[in-house]
C-alpha cells in the first residue's frame, strides 16, 4: 500500500511487485519522527537501529534482509544508513542496537555491507542543514534463498539487485528526521 510517505520515491518502483507482510516497533511509528537514539552520534543521537518485528512473511521465506534508506539525502541516489542480510527466517525481531559495530545483536550467518559511509554498522539520521524534512525508509525483506551469495564488502546496490531477483515481499516502517531533531 502507497502512503504520502512514499509518493516521492519509491526505491522498488521498478522490482516486481511483491505482497506486503507485517513490521512493527517499539522505536519507530510510521511517518512521525525518529526517536533521539535513532539519529546519528554526529547529530546528538545514539546510532542505535531501531528494534523491529516482523510477521505473516509468505510460505517460501528462506531468509530475511533488512534496509534503512533515506530518499531524501542530498546526493541524487539517496543515502543507505543500514543494510543486513542472511537472516535466518526463524528469526523474526531484532533488538534495539542489533546495527550496532561487530553486529554482536544479529544473529549468527548475518552479514552488514558497510553504510554510505563504508561502515558495516548501522548510522542513525542526520540530515544536514537547509534540506527539510528526511523519511527513512526501515524496510524487512523476504528472500526465497537462505543464503545470498554477496561479498561482505559490496554496496547496497548489490543486495538491492539480488532482492530484485530473490524477494518474496517486503514490510515497511518510514520515519522521519530533521536537522537538530535528535535534541528536539
């Protein structure tokens, strides 16, 4: 289902379209802000992922991806903050933190593909001055393989091309960010 969150740019407007399945948190309710330990250390925040839980996956579901995009970055391709796949598909929450340096929260066989910013952790919202109001798009990936063959040093770009080909569906949460929002 499309929402005014999503209207601008839609990062799987040209995959296949895949069913919807269910993603709650105790961190993020869709289209109002980020939580403080959402934004970056950079921006007065924590750089702390969010916890997620997801639910109703399709039969098939081998594995999970997790994704955090902001559109909105102002680069003209976006900026991805977080990006996790290998997620065994028993695994169906993750905690608040589990993005964080040496991926101690994740489950084991979960692999991080370094951020924007080539870290493989997650690194909270810190949209720049003068650029308004940033959606960031947490969004759980159902994958029809259990392991996707990707080099741990590889882009975004990589794991997006692969789930073009390997999703089931997919879930979303979208928050939002602003300038000096993590001390608002």
């Amino acid at each position: 289902m499309t929402s005014d969150l999503d209207v601008d740019f839609d990062p799987h407007a040209r995959f296949k379209e895949v069913p919807s399945f269910t993603l709650a948190s105790d961190d993020i309710v869709h289209g109002l802000p980020l939580k403080p330990a959402q934004y970056a250390k950079a921006a007065g925040g924590g750089d702390a992922s969010p916890q997620l839980t997801w639910s109703d996956a399709p039969e098939g579901t081998k594995s999970y991806a997790v994704t955090c995009y902001d559109p909105d970055a102002p680069t003209g391709s976006g900026y991805w903050h977080w990006a996790v796949f290998n997620i065994p598909a028993s695994v169906t929450s993750l905690a608040a933190g589990a993005g964080a340096p040496g991926g101690a929260g994740l489950p084991e066989g979960a692999v991080t593909l370094p951020n924007e910013s080539r870290h493989p952790f997650f690194e909270g919202a810190n949209p720049p001055d003068g650029t308004g109001t940033h959606r960031y798009l947490f969004i759980v990936h159902a994958v029809d393989v259990e392991t996707l063959d990707i080099d741990p040093s590889s882009s975004p770009a990589i794991l997006g091309f692969n789930l073009r080909f390997h999703g089931l569906a997919r879930a979303q949460l979208t928050g939002t960010a602003v300038f000096g929002g993590a001390e608002g």
